[in-house]
C-alpha cells in the first residue's frame, strides 16, 4: 500500500460521527428549527413526525412551514 492511501485511510479512522441518540436529535432539529437546511437532514434521517415535534416545543408554524419533509 501506498504513503498516500495508508494517510487516506488513517485519516477516515479518526474521523468518527458523534453519537447521536433520538432525543438529542429531536433537541437539536427545535432549536435549529429556523435553519431549514440543517434540520431537514436530521428529520429525514431519523424519521421525525409533526407530532413529536410539536411535543418537543417548536412553534406550529415553524412545523407547518416544513411542509412534506415531516409525516
């Protein structure tokens, strides 16, 4: 194996995602609920409805103004 794709490969290994458990998720998708770029990605992947949402404290219509990204 090469210099290049041994640094390529060690790097990727040190890179690790944070763990994330649902709650903290559902935190962090209210209180970036005005940047929508963000929370978009966040609710796609963990599945969020409007509901839990909503019971989580965001305002109605800044889950309204989401659209179809919640169920």
């Amino acid at each position: 194996m090469g210099k290049s794709k041994r640094r390529i490969l060690n790097m990727g290994l040190n890179d690790k995602f944070p763990y994330m458990t649902r709650e903290m998720a559902l935190d962090s998708v209210v209180r970036n609920i005005t940047h929508k770029s963000e929370v978009i990605d966040t609710i796609t992947l963990f599945g969020f409805s409007a509901e839990e949402i909503l019971e989580a404290g965001a305002a109605y219509e800044d889950v309204l103004a989401l659209g179809g990204m919640v169920k």
